[in-house]
C-alpha cells in the first residue's frame, strides 16, 4: 500500500508541475512518456481500489469466524441402508440357486458345438449346470489341453460333453482322432463322458473320400464306447434339412435335435430305474412248513400267515387246472 501511494503522488506531482510557457513545443517522445504514465497513474489507482475491497472482505470473514461454532464436516456419502438389503437378497437368491445345481454339464468341441450350450440349458432342470468351451477350426488334439486344465473338479454325478473329429476328418487323420479321443477319455474316468459323432459333409460328393472317412470315423466311436464304462455316445441326425445351405454344419433346427438327444441321454445317466423283486415259488411243500415252524418258535405270526398265502396260491391254481 505505502509503495502505491508514493508512485500516485509523484505522477500527480508531474502532471501537476507547470513547465511553464516557454513557447517550446515538446518533442514527440516527452508526449509519448506522459501518456504512459497517465495510463500506469489510472491502473495503480484501479488496483489500489481493489486492495481496499479485498482487505475490507478479509476483515469481515474473519470477524464471522470467530462468531460461529466449529463443526465436524466430512465429505463421505450418507450409508443407504436399504439399497444394501436389496443387494443382500439378491445374493441370497444367487446362493440359492447354485445350492440348487446337482450336476454340472461342461460341452467342450469345435465349430459345431457353437450355441449347444444355451440350447441344452432349456431342454434340463435346474439341476443342471451347462457351461460351453468352444474351439473352432481345432483337432481333437487340441481339445485334450482344455479337457486337462478345466475339467479335474468334475465327479459321477457330472458330465463332459465332447464334440469333436470333423477337422481330423477333414484332413484325413481320423487315426488321430481317435487316439485323442481315448486320451481324453481316459483322463476324465472321474466323471461321465458324451461323445457326439461326427456329422456328415454335405459339402462334399456323398461319395467323397471325406464321407467314407466319416463313417469310418464314426463305426470306430461304436467300438470305444463298449471299451469304456463312463462313456455314452449320441448319434447326429443326417436329415439333410438340419444342415445349412452350404452342408457343413448344423442349422438351428438341427442343433435343437441334438440337444434333444443329448438331454435325453443326460437324463438318462441320472434316472434312478425302480425294478421290482422277482417272487419265486417254494420249491418244495416241506421245507416251507419247516420254515413256518421256525417262525412260529420265535413267534413271527405275521410272517407265518403270509407264507401260508403263498403255500396255498399254488395248489389252488392246481385245482382250478384240474377241474
């Protein structure tokens, strides 16, 4: 501030000053200096102004500080409680449905395994868990790795789906094939092994050497899943109008017929057969009244009028031959 007033007061004294009326005309760079300091007088007395206004505010928060009470401020959100029960009943609800799941259905294959996972999720309970590993344009070689890494938790009550040859085929190594089809067989003994046969190529000539390796190919899955006890095999329809127009795979009709077949067959692996005691006959009149008295002596009534039914079933089935 003291700086500002002492400039202000020697440019006034300047521009006060009478130079008196000599009759000289000022040169044109004595014009130019005194328009520079009338213009830095006004700006020094614009921002002395300024100073004023800011010290006067400054002052006064200063003042309304020491009125007002300190209070603890936080810039954290308010906590929604309800938001956070809503969150909770749905991971309930998640926890309930994975409780649920008594299976779990894992399809690893090739191109035409595409989508055979969402279409077997609708034909099976929610008992079931289906999750897909899809690999186009690969052997079956190469499905070994994803079988090795992904699929050791699986037990009985499981299944691995695999869908695969088609590439080995096609490039004429069924053999192949094959032998890594047992390979991976025979690493998931653990668990229930579905094997879909290779469909044909309706790409190709129906006599194409391709269509022989096929059929080949499949009779071979025959002979496997009599060598194997935990492997099932599930035969591709080869109507011709479940393949797209070009004839390589499956079209949405038919990757629906698959899945019919393979729920089929899912199901049956985990369908409990209720088979009902075969009754066989006394063969002798008295060895049952041998065991009768036995029963009697540990007094088994109940048991002893039922054997008295059977022992009388027959011979009057014999009477009724004989009149």
């Amino acid at each position: 501030m003291a700086a500002v007033d002492v400039v202000l007061n020697f440019a006034s004294r300047i521009f006060d000053q009478d130079f008196g009326d000599s009759g000289e005309s000022d040169c044109a760079k004595c014009q130019i200096l005194k328009d520079y300091l009338k213009l830095a007088a006004t700006e020094l007395k614009s921002a002395q102004q300024v100073i004023k206004i800011l010290y006067e505010e400054r002052a006064e928060l200063n003042n309304l500080k020491n009125h007002v009470n300190p209070t603890n401020v936080t810039n954290r959100i308010p906590v929604n409680v309800g938001c956070w029960k809503k969150k909770s009943v749905k991971v309930n609800h998640i926890s309930e449905i994975s409780d649920k799941v008594k299976h779990k259905i894992r399809i690893v294959g090739d191109s035409h395994a595409r989508g055979l996972a969402n279409e077997l999720k609708g034909k099976l309970t929610l008992d079931f868990e289906t999750q897909g590993l899809v690999k186009p344009g690969s052997p079956v070689g190469e499905l070994v790795h994803l079988t090795d890494s992904d699929l050791k938790d699986l037990t009985m009550n499981d299944v691995c789906v695999v869908w695969g040859g088609s590439n080995d085929v096609g490039r004429n190594e069924s053999n192949l094939g094959i032998r890594a089809l047992k390979q991976i067989i025979s690493s998931l003994n653990h668990t229930n092994v579905i094997v879909i046969n290779v469909p044909p190529r309706y790409d190709l000539a129906p006599n194409s050497c391709v269509n022989d390796e096929v059929q080949k190919f499949n009779r071979k899955l025959v002979k496997l899943e009599k060598a194997y006890l935990n492997l099932s095999i599930v035969t591709v329809d080869s109507n011709r109008d479940l393949f797209t127009r070009h004839g390589l795979h499956l079209n949405s009709q038919g990757k629906v017929h698959t899945a019919n077949r393979l729920a089929t067959v899912i199901n049956g692996l985990f369908t409990i057969s209720k088979s009902e005691p075969i009754v066989l006959k006394w063969r002798c009149l008295g060895d049952a009244q041998h065991w009768v008295q036995d029963l009697e002596a540990h007094g088994q009534e109940d048991k002893v009028d039922e054997i008295n039914m059977e022992i009388k079933k027959p011979q009057q089935e014999n009477k009724g031959r004989g009149n």
